[in-house]
C-alpha cells in the first residue's frame, strides 16, 4: 500500500482494511469525511501526520508478517499453540470486538433497504458467542493438555492421562464447533454475495465486508493449525490405552 498524506482517508481505507483500524482508533473519520486527505484529516483530529503514517505502515507490516509461513509440522506442538493463541485468538476477539459496533453502525443505517445485513449480523453475533467459549475452552483445559503432554514426552517421563479420558473427547468437540462457526460464515457470504459491498455504498459498508472477508479467511487458517496439525499430532503423542 503506497501510504502518503497526499492521499485520501477513502483510498487508504479501501485499498488495506488494516488502515480502518488504525483510522478507527484513532478517532479519524474514514467514511463521512473519507474524502479529506490524510493531512487534512490528521489535522482536523490534531494528530501528528508522522505519526499516524507510522502507525498506518506498521499494521501493514503486521499484517504481511502474520501472514509468513512456517512449518508447523516440525515445531513443538507448545510454541504452534502459542501461535493460533497469540496471533489466531487474540484476532478473533479483537475483530469480534470491532466488528460488533460496525455491524451495529451499518444496519442502523441500511438494514431496511438490505435485510441480509441483519440476519448476517445474527449469524455473527451467535457465532462470536460461540467462539468466545471454544476459545476459552481451549485455552483453560485442552492446549494445557497438550502442553504438559508433550514436556513429558520431550523429557521421557511417563504420560499422565487427561481428566476427561483421551483428547480425541474435547478435540472431537473442538472440531465440531469448528464446523458450527465455518457453516456460519458460509451463511453470510453466500447472504452478502461473496462479501460484495452494493453499488454506492459508504465506506463503512465496504470496510465491513472486507472485514469480514478477511475474518473468514482467518479464521480458516487458524482451523487449518488446529484441525489439520495440533490435533493429530497431539493424538498421536498420546500413549495407547
């Protein structure tokens, strides 16, 4: 993204929805006033352009750092846990976080003209609440599991057996609630069209499609980790009953 002050609000937060957050936080107006350049907008929230432009490149940066890939076949099972915990969880809630009020924002708006709006807004807010707990879960029993697991394999000290029996008991939960939030996204993309923004609409309705877009995109990668790499290998370091 060819981030300059010369450019306007709108373009920076069409061309990378990264921009609407950090837009978002910093209290500057991307959809009204998108037409501003990002001086004038800079010095109409008295902002330090510099600044504003730093922040701006660095949720690039972020965004293009998260997206390297790493094989996580070969990694310790603790340290890809770190990483869905660190960089899939903590996305999810704060996405959850932001998206909310904007789905809020562009319903109160649109919602009569386009009643898909608010039965995706549904489908989100049942899903968010859903994950809320999966991510809990996961995180209170299941990664620690797995985690003590594997230090003692690593360390050849015998493998105490979970409280709830085997893993394949909590991890067939996690994967079917895996299922629950993928049917949930295919709801609203198939209801938005394949996340595309009508003719005319506000910068707000686009940055909450594009959003969501890259939320499902997410949110597949992240299941990908959890589905397709920690739970077998973890079942596999299980000793035999």
């Amino acid at each position: 993204m060819n981030v300059t002050a010369e450019r306007t609000v709108r373009e920076l937060a069409l061309e990378n929805f990264a921009a609407t957050r950090v837009f978002e936080k910093l209290g500057i107006d991307y959809c009204c006033g998108g037409n501003k350049s990002l001086a004038e907008a800079c010095r109409a929230a008295n902002l330090s352009t510099d600044q504003v432009l730093d922040s701006l490149e660095m949720a690039e940066q972020a965004a293009h750092s998260a997206q390297k890939d790493q094989n996580w076949q070969r990694e310790p099972l603790a340290d890809l846990i770190a990483h869905i915990t660190n960089t899939h969880h903590k996305y999810t809630r704060e996405e959850i976080a932001r998206l909310r009020p904007l789905f809020d924002k562009v319903c109160g708006v649109h919602g009569k003209k386009h009643p898909e709006l608010l039965e995706m807004r549904t489908s989100f807010l049942n899903m968010a609440e859903e994950m809320r707990l999966h991510m809990m879960k996961e995180e209170s029993v299941l990664f620690p599991c797995i985690v003590r697991m594997e230090e003692a394999v690593l360390q050849h000290e015998p493998v105490l057996p979970p409280p709830f029996g085997s893993l394949q008991n909590p991890i067939s939960m996690m994967e079917h609630e895996h299922d629950s939030a993928g049917n949930a996204l295919r709801v609203m993309r198939e209801a938005s069209g394949g996340y595309v923004a009508p003719s005319g609409a506000c910068v707000s309705y686009q940055a909450l499609y594009k959003a969501l877009a890259e939320f499902e995109t997410d949110m597949h990668q992240h299941v990908h980790l959890e589905n397709n790499i920690l739970f077998p290998r973890a079942i596999a370091m299980e000793p035999a009953h």
